[in-house]
C-alpha cells in the first residue's frame, strides 16, 4: 500500500490515542477544538530528498499504513527545489497533504493563507496547552506566528562546529582540543591548509545557500554585537563596525574555489575539509556520505566559538511538519505527525538519522545519551534563530549572493556590507 515516488532530478502505540480533553472545549485564543476522528483516507506528503533520513520515514509510514488502513504517498524533493515546487503547487491549488519545510520558510506560506493552524485534539495532545507542553521551552518558536502555531518542529538544531579528528592528528594538533574561540580557528585553519589549498581547515558549508549563508555568518555577526537585520526585519545590519568585521573574517574561510557534489558536507566527509559548521544530524549524515567516518574516532563535535572576550552566539532552526490549509484530510494528516512524534519513534528518529524532535526532556532519550546531543543542549541558552520575515528567501539569497562576492574578492567587505543593506531597503520597501 505504502508508494514511494522519486522526484525526477533525483535518484506500538494504538493510533486511537487516549485524551484527557478531547471533549469539546476551547484552545487559549478562545476558538473551539476540532472534533476527534478515526483516521481515514490517503495523504500525500513531500519532504526533502535525503538518502540517511528516507529509510527511516519510509519504515515509519509503512507502520502508519498497516495501523491505521491510510494510504501514503510520498514524495521526496532535493532540497534546492522543494520550495520552488511548493509555490508552484500552491499556485495552482493542489498542494500535498503534508510538507516538511525548514520553518524559516514558513512566514510567507503562513501570510499567504496556504498553511493550517495546528489541531491539537487530532495530533494527540488534548489542546493547545497540552501540546505546548510537549515540548521545550522556545521549540515553538520558530513555527507560532502571531501567537498561532503552524508546524511541530523536527530536525531541530543548533549549530556546532564539527572537526575532523584524524586530520588534526595529520597535522600534529590535539584532536581532543579543538579551537574555542574564532581566532584559534583562523590560526588552526591555516595549520590544517594544503600549500596548494586542495585541503583546508573550516570550509564554508554550503556556498550560494541561503539558509547556511545565514547559519554560518549569524555566529560571526551576532557574536560580536551586531546582526545581519533590524529587529522588524526592514533594514539591513552589514554597512556596520560589527558586521563589516565579520565579512571580513569570513572573506578568509575556506577555499571558496573548491567545489563538490554537497558542498562543505561532501568536503568534510572525505577530509578535504577538517572543521565545518553543522547541526546535530551530521552524526547519521556523514556515515551515509562516508561509511568509514565514526562519531568520536574520527570525526566530532563541540560548541560554537566565540570572539576572544565576547560571549558565543550559536544560529539554530528547525524543520517543521506543517498541513496545508487546502488539505481535504486535515485531521489524519495532524493525526500522522503526532504519531511520527511520539517519544518512542523521537527516539527512534535520532537514532537512526541525528535528527531531534524537541520533545520536553529529549536529552533523556536514550539516543540522546553521546555527547552530540550535549553539545547540542549546552548549546540551546545562547542559540539565535534570527528575525522572522516574509522576505527571508529574498533577503538571505542577497546576503548568500554577498557572502559569495567577498570569498571570491568581487567586493571588499565595505562595499558588500553597504550594498547589501541597500539590496535589503529595496525588499522590504
């Protein structure tokens, strides 16, 4: 029954769960609850293409299936065009049931009206109290927008640095000392680079991408005071002190003439780049890269650095499960995703691929028990998910497009910042 579908760019607990109020009620805004239902029907679900994730989900909705009778179908998008497709899909008005979508894209579905607000009677937690206290405190953040929530967080991240342990043994460092502070990284960096620059030490993660062009430069930025917008998100903060400091520093990461299949993850999965920031789910990632990288015998993690005499910023976000608001199977779709959140299957998620699912006292899961997982919470009180904007995709292109024009010395650090922010007035108007 369960279908899988490739895109073509692209190579237990009883479902009827017990609720303590399920009865009519209403949620805190005052609305009434949804009413319970068995689930029914088929979904249609896209998420993004991810060889180390799909044999998890595809096992799990298997499950589902033979539970509750539902067909699913399936299909799996690589990454740089899933939101392309969505809008697409949108536009035209038959969009899937379910979508898995980084949350820093959902401001603009959500203001467009294309996204379902939570039933928290259908997901299993009784109301919207139950189902905030599901979760750790700030996990919902990133997905309540205008004190409404739209999606349950999954893939959720802080962002660490990550080292490769038998490169710095090559190279005669301590691979039990990795650097603390963003000077110690620059110094360790060109320790670690080739005279001919074909191995380097951190390596940018993801060039052109607007979402790590944001998770590796906001540690940069915000760790010395500054941020990369306002607060309301309408004006741009790179034509500063602060930010022109950072472009500077991040003008010297890496090689930005190297190229490989996934960017900086290719790269550090097999050696040429020996520190690279990522999230927790590198530790299920880079084995399906490179089945000879082992968490903590050759490759690790520890926390973010920060400026010698400044305290660390680390960038965060999630991904998110969210229901489309033209799905005509609204409750079963809520239904799956509090099923595939269950705290057994949390487990069993960041077993299997490093993904977390920030359920209130995750660091309790037995999975959660190696020290990724603590960096990772050590890591959450100082953790930055930047401004929410419907902007964001316009934003962050420009300031990837930025990040670019200085790596490759198109554009001094001045003249990207102050370009930038203009860039920035013009698309917020």
């Amino acid at each position: 029954m369960f279908s899988r579908r490739l895109a073509a760019t692209a190579g237990v607990a009883t479902v009827a769960m017990v609720l303590a109020a399920c009865s009519s009620g209403s949620t805190d805004a005052g609305d009434e609850l949804p009413e319970l239902q068995e689930p029914s029907g088929s979904l249609v679900i896209w998420e993004h293409a991810n060889e180390a994730n799909q044999a998890y989900f595809e096992e799990k909705y298997a499950e589902y299936e033979a539970e509750t009778g539902v067909d699913i179908e399936v299909l799996y998008i690589p990454i740089a065009d899933l939101q392309t497709k969505l809008q697409t899909a949108f536009g035209a008005g038959n969009p899937p049931d379910i979508i898995k979508i980084g949350a820093w894209q959902m401001t603009s579905l959500v203001e467009r009206g294309y996204m379902s607000e939570l039933d928290p009677v259908n997901y299993g937690a009784g109301d919207l109290a139950g189902f905030e206290a599901l979760f750790e405190d700030g996990a919902l953040d990133p997905v309540t927008f205008d004190d409404a929530v739209y999606g349950v967080p999954t893939d959720f991240n802080s962002v660490s640095l990550w080292y490769r342990k038998d490169r710095f043994e090559e190279a005669g460092l301590d691979p039990n000392s990795p650097p603390t502070t963003w000077e110690e990284v620059a110094e360790v960096s060109e320790i670690l680079t080739s005279a001919d620059g074909s191995k380097v030490g951190l390596q940018t993660t993801l060039n052109g991408d607007p979402i790590w062009a944001q998770l590796v430069f906001q540690p940069l930025i915000e760790g010395l005071g500054g941020s990369i917008l306002s607060e309301d998100g309408t004006a741009g903060g790179l034509n500063t002190p602060e930010g022109i400091a950072a472009l500077e520093y991040y003008a010297n990461i890496g090689n930005p003439d190297l190229t490989a299949p996934i960017g900086g993850f290719s790269m550090f999965a097999d050696g040429t780049a020996a520190m690279l920031l990522g999230g927790r789910f590198m530790t299920g990632f880079m084995p399906s890269l490179n089945p000879e990288l082992v968490y903590g015998e050759n490759f690790a993690t520890t926390t973010i650095p920060s400026w010698e005499g400044e305290d660390a910023v680390a960038s965060g976000y999630s991904w998110a499960w969210g229901v489309t608001e033209d799905s005509e199977n609204k409750a079963t779709a809520w239904n799956l995703i509090g099923w595939l959140n269950e705290q057994d299957r949390a487990n069993d998620q960041l077993a299997a691929t490093g993904l977390v699912t920030p359920l209130a006292g995750w660091t309790d899961l037995e999975a959660a028990q190696d020290e990724a997982s603590a960096v990772m919470q050590e890591q959450l009180p100082y953790t930055s998910y930047g401004v929410q904007t419907p902007f964001w995709n316009e934003i962050m292109t420009a300031l990837a497009q930025t990040l670019d024009a200085v790596a490759l010395g198109q554009s001094t650090p001045e003249e990207a910042a102050a370009e930038f922010d203009a860039r920035v007035a013009d698309i917020t108007g």
